[in-house]
C-alpha cells in the first residue's frame, strides 16, 4: 500500500512538472508584470506546500513574512493586501496541522473546561453580537474586518500551542524572534546612519497617509522593515525585555558566546528603540524589567543586571546629551504634565467620557476610524483599551480585562511552578513581556497590529500549554 501510494506521488509530481516548465518558459518571455506575477505564484505555491506539509515551518514563515512583507511592499512601490496574505498562510499551516493526526501534544490542552480559553470563546461571542450593534447597522466593513482579524490570531495561538510541546521547542520559538528582531534593529540602524532607502522615500511621497507619525519636531522616526514607527518600537522594547532576562540567566544555561550574542542583540535593539521615537515602548522596557526583579531578587544576576539598569538610565535622563533629539524624546516619556502631546491625549479621554457611558456596547468596531461615518469618526484613542471601551462598550473592555488578568495569573503560577532554571528563566520571559505589553496599551494600541499580535497571542497561547505541560513529569524532551 505504502509502495503504491509513493508510486502515484511520483507520478503527479512528474506531470506538474510536464504541465508547469512550458507555462514557465512561455511567460517568462512576456512583459515584466507577468514574470513577477509568475514568480509570486511559485513562491505561493511552495510556501503552500511547505505550510501542508510541516506546519510548525509554514508557522515561522507566515511570521517571517508578516515582519517583512512590507518591505517588499516598498520595493515594489504599490500596496500589498498584508492581512490576506497572512491570514491565507495561517489557514494553509492550520489545515496541515490538522492533518498531522499522529501528535497528539495538544491533546494535554482541556479546550472546552480552561478558564482563559472560554474567555476567548465568550470574547468571540460577543464579536459574533456585535454585528447586530444598532451604531453601525449601515455599515458592516469594520466588524468583518474586526472578525477576521480575531479569527486570525486565534489561528495563531492555536497553532502556537500545536507547536510548543517541550522547553526545546520554547528555546526556538524565542531564538526565532530574537534573530528576526535582531536583523530588523540592525537594517533600522541603517536607517537612522545613512537615511532612508530611495524606494522608501518614494513610497512615503506616493503613500503619504500611510506615514503621519513618521515625520516629528525633532527628526525622522525609524520603522525598519516593519508597518510603522510605533509597532517597531513596541517590538523592539519586547526584544531587549528578552535578551536582558535571558542575560541574568546562569553559564550553565547560556554560555558565554550565546551571552555575547545576546548583548549584541540588546545594544542594537535599544539603539533601535530610541530611533522608533515611540514613547510608550521607551516605558515599556522598565516596566518588563520591575517584574523581573520582584520575582526574581534573590539572584545576584538579577540584581546586578537592575543595577545597571538604573545606572544607564540615570546616565541618559541627567546627562549631558541636550542635543540629541532622540534622548529628547526619550526624556519626554518620563516628563509627565511636561510633555504637550500627552495632556492632548488626557484631554481627549476627558473629553469622551460621556459618550462612553451612554454606549454600554459601544460605537461598532473601526468606528474611531476616518470616514467611518460614526459619532467617534475621526478621534484618536491612542490607546488599546480606551478604542476597546468606545468601539466595544463596558462590556467588551470588562471581557477584555478579565482575559488578562486570568492569563497573567497563568504566567505567575507556571513561574512559580516550573522546576527547572530552563522553565524558570523562559517562563520569567514570557511574564515580563506580556506585563510591559499590557501595560503599554494604555498608550498604544500594541496588541491590534500585525507583527505585535503575532508576538502577543503567540505568548498567549505558550502560557496556556506550558500550564499543562508543566504538571507533566519531564517536558524538556
């Protein structure tokens, strides 16, 4: 039986190959269009494939792409439909993950009992009713797109989960996004030293909309390869929250060559923090790093790695640098009342607080966008839960809060659960990030990107499997 069906695969792939090098030949001899055309649908094709045949690989490259993507999209100086692409990967890797009957890890997860779990079902209920919201019975684009963008990352934290199985598979997990937040800091330093690339500056003039915040009093505001300024810097803040837990981490764990890396990593990426220009991720590195301290005083790593901490950022808020305007913005984070931009933000709040208790269900979904045709058309929530509690209601902020609380708690009982250094120090990583992310979307709606999402429901769905992983007696093989 085995014989036969190898037989017939060879078969097929022999006449796709008799179908496919004429239609290649022919429409590489016609315009360009049609040549790349042609390219981007080899490359589709195989990406299919791979994401079929090995999910865990059609994983990492549907978050290779959507960290990269848009840096294709310039080269090309037109608009590429990011969220599609994605989302068609996702369900290619989900498809090929189902047919993978043979592991059985995620059978560990009691999907129909987990408390986090049915928070994300009652959370997807409530999307489901919102449709029925009477604020945009005339317009239904933000809530499809809303939908499909829970869809989305629920996708992701499950495939995540499928993924995770053991401490090996955590360690590349996070060695993927040390590595990918590493190169996009690297190509953001090149940025920032030699100015932005000719087709950069082309698809800014041609796409000026897209690139409001980029442009400041005191400078550019870097985004590397990424969608914008402010999704950058939140990712980078995540990054140098990880490098500097895992530096407290012992030799035995990392050795001193990794730990190498990883200060290299972390220089790169704080330098590439302060080129972003964004303010809440400046915040959101000592914010990670004060959890990492409480639960962890008791090591002399920790302690000294605090230490210097305070000491670089004594040094870069009192130091002579009055001239350089990203010391300036990064000194504007922690000025409070002193910084104009963040009392418009306060005002704003102030201002809106009526209309929120009038809309227990909110004003419909993307109803804060431009052109929504909505009371909130147009108004800047500059926050993640403050556009929750208008376009949702109170009761979709009070699903949202009670997620993350439930999911926080999972994070602090699998530290305090885990045994060994690795499962101390991975999970410590895994709390400090998503506390700096939770924090940070009370000024940044960090979580609703792309590339932030990716990251934050991929933690997420980690969190829930190491809960059942760690009551295994051995989850390092």
């Amino acid at each position: 039986m085995e014989v036969a069906k190898k037989n017939i695969f060879n078969i097929f792939i022999i006449i796709c190959w008799v179908i496919v090098v004429p239609v290649i030949a022919y429409t590489s001899a016609q315009e360009v269009k049609y040549t790349a055309l042609l390219i981007g649908g080899v490359v589709g094709i195989s990406v299919a494939l791979i994401s079929v045949l090995n999910y865990r690989a059609g994983y990492f490259i549907s978050c290779t792409v959507a960290l990269t993507v848009r840096l294709l999209e310039r080269m090309s100086g037109t608009e590429i439909p990011v969220g599609v692409l994605i989302d068609a990967i996702l369900l290619i890797t989900l498809v090929g993950s189902l047919l993978k009957q043979e592991d059985n890890n995620i059978k560990k997860v009691d999907f129909l009992r987990d408390p986090a779990i049915i928070t994300f079902y009652i959370y997807g209920g409530y999307i489901l009713l919102q449709f029925f919201n009477p604020a945009f019975v005339y317009d239904r684009h933000g809530w499809t797109t809303f939908a499909r963008v829970y869809v989305r990352n629920m996708v992701a934290m499950y495939l995540v989960m499928r993924i995770v199985r053991n401490m090996d598979d955590l360690k590349f997990y996070l060695k993927f996004w040390i590595i990918m937040l590493t190169i996009a800091a690297f190509y953001a330093c090149i940025q920032q030293w030699f100015g932005l690339m000719p087709f950069e500056k082309a698809y800014i003039a041609r796409y000026p909309e897209k690139f409001k915040t980029v442009l400041i009093l005191t400078g550019i505001r870097i985004f590397s390869f990424v969608s914008d300024p402010a999704v950058f810097g939140v990712i980078m803040a995540c990054g140098c929250i990880i490098n500097i837990v895992l530096l407290t981490s012992s030799m035995k764990l990392i050795s001193p060559a990794k730990k190498a890396f990883l200060v290299f990593s972390l220089i790169l990426q704080f330098m590439a923090l302060g080129f972003s220009g964004t303010r809440t991720a400046y915040i959101m590195v000592p914010m990670g790093l004060l959890i990492m301290v409480f639960v962890n005083m008791r090591h002399r790593n920790t302690i000294i790695g605090a230490l210097v901490f305070v000491m670089a950022f004594l040094v870069l808020m009192f130091g002579p640098f009055h001239g350089n305007s990203t010391v300036i913005r990064m000194r504007s984070a922690f000025s409070g009342s002193e910084d104009a931009s963040l009392n418009v933000r306060e005002v704003n709040r102030h201002r809106i607080q009526p209309y929120i208790f009038k809309h227990p269900i909110g004003g419909g979904f993307l109803s804060c966008e431009p052109g929504s045709g909505s009371e909130l058309d147009g108004f800047p929530p500059d926050s993640g839960y403050l556009r929750t509690v208008l376009e949702q209601g109170l009761i979709g902020l009070t699903l949202v809060l009670i997620n993350i609380f439930i999911m926080m708690r999972y994070m602090v009982s699998n530290y305090f659960a885990a045994r060994t250094e690795t499962e101390k120090q991975f999970t410590l990583v895994i709390l400090c990030v998503m506390f700096a992310i939770v924090v940070s979307m009370y000024a940044q709606e960090s979580s609703g990107l792309i590339e932030s999402a990716l990251l934050y429901y991929g933690l997420n769905g980690i969190t829930i499997k190491l809960k059942y992983l760690l009551s295994s007696p051995n989850i390092t093989s």
